[in-house]
C-alpha cells in the first residue's frame, strides 16, 4: 500500500475513521483525514501522522453536501495528486422510532445521509480510479440489527449497501474493487493514544474484549491491500458480543 492516497471521510473522531486513517498510513499510504468541526483532533491525527515519517492532511469538508464533497477531493488531488483508496463512513443520526412513529423528515434525512457522500463521490473519484485500473472503495454500514426498531436509520444502512454494491460490476471491469464493512455496534477509543496503541498491536489491542474500531481498520487494510484485489461485492459482518 505504500504511497497509495487515501481518502478517510469522517475520520477525525473518535471512531472507526480515525483508526482507519491510522491504519492505513501505518501501512505506507498518504492519508486525507475528512472532518466537518473537529479541527483540533483532525491535526492531531495529522502530526501524529508525520512525527512517524506518514504523509497526511485535514481537509475540512461537509461529505453530506455535494460542494463539500467537491473541496475534499480537490484538495486532496492538489496535494497528492490522485486518490486510490475512498472510505465512505459517516452516516446517519440515530432516531429509535419504530415504523409507526416516525418523524417523516428526519427519517428521510437520514436515509438521504446514509447514501449521499457516495453518490457525491463517486463521479469524483471513480473516473480517475478507471484511468489507472486501479481503485478500492469501501463503506461503513451496519450489521442488521435486526431487534432493533430504529426504521429510518436501518433502512438508510440497507441504502447504503445497495448503492456500494450496485456499482460493483462496473468497476470490477476497471480494476476497482467495491467492499463492505458491516458491523454492529462499536465502542468508541476514547484517546488518539489508546488509538495509536491498538494500531501498533500494544497491549490495548492484545487485551481488547470486543469488537474495536481497530479490527475495522484491520479489515479495510486488508481490502486495500494487494492481497485483497479479488474480493470485491463483499459484505463483511462484525460482531458485537454484549
């Protein structure tokens, strides 16, 4: 993966985004770190980053609006001239309410949410994946809980995986591979160290009792990485033991 260019939407909290960017720059790539307001930690990342001879920037940008999307990979073009790698994670908010009780507009707002950034992306950074034949897109969606009643969200999880999957077979055919990390829920690392620690397989990741942002960020080095140029159309679950 070395000097592959990865662009990391979501990833300057305190979940899966951030130990996927970590992750992957651990690994050799060139990291765009995506935040919408957390500046401070989003840098964090970045000199961490660096201070390890990693390439990273933050590029703040809205992937929910089209012209945030624009920013993002214009920015991450200009400084690294190409994008190899888009992971496609933040998603909805979490309204509970079952069918029978929802708030029509926030409902749609969130299935709008789970499945926009891709859309908005897609035309961006595909095109330029299909000249070089090379590409690895990947979403963060969900586990179907199945007990659970929240039907907006679900179902705009359920969206998601349609979209990501829909355009598998075209890109397949250009060399780029299209693949799903599906898990349920996962605690979040509290501290970029703790982050960091589980990253270079410390102790907090030797000792870890459930599933962790860290085995996400596993799993889509994996699909990234050469040994993963034929899984593509893949749905991969994690899960949760309470």
């Amino acid at each position: 993966m070395k000097d592959k260019v990865a662009l990391v939407t979501g990833s300057a909290g305190k979940g899966m985004g951030r130990s996927i960017a970590l992750t992957l720059a651990h690994e050799g790539a060139k990291v765009a770190v995506n935040y919408r307001t957390s500046k401070d930690q989003a840098q964090a990342i970045v000199d961490h980053i660096e201070s390890h001879a990693g390439n990273a920037i933050a590029v703040e940008a809205d992937v929910f609006e089209a012209d945030g999307c624009a920013h993002l990979v214009d920015e991450t073009l200009e400084h690294f001239g190409r994008i190899d790698i888009c992971i496609v994670n933040p998603g909805a908010g979490w309204h509970p309410e079952p069918v029978d009780k929802l708030d029509s507009s926030a409902a749609i707002e969130d299935i709008q949410h789970e499945v926009e950034s891709f859309l908005h992306l897609m035309p961006l950074v595909l095109p330029q994946m299909y000249k070089r034949k090379w590409g690895r897109v990947i979403g963060i969606a969900l586990l179907p809980p199945y007990e659970s009643p929240a039907y907006s969200y679900n179902v705009g999880k359920a969206a998601r995986v349609h979209a990501l999957l829909k355009a598998r077979d075209q890109a397949w055919r250009n060399g780029v591979t299209v693949n799903v990390i599906a898990p349920g829920p996962v605690p979040a690392i509290e501290s970029l160290s703790e982050a960091v620690e589980q990253c270079e397989r410390g102790p907090a990741w030797q000792n870890r009792i459930n599933t962790s942002p860290q085995d996400i960020a596993e799993s889509v080095a994996f699909l990234c990485s050469d040994a993963g140029r034929f899984i593509t159309g893949c749905v991969l679950p994690f899960l949760y033991h309470s």
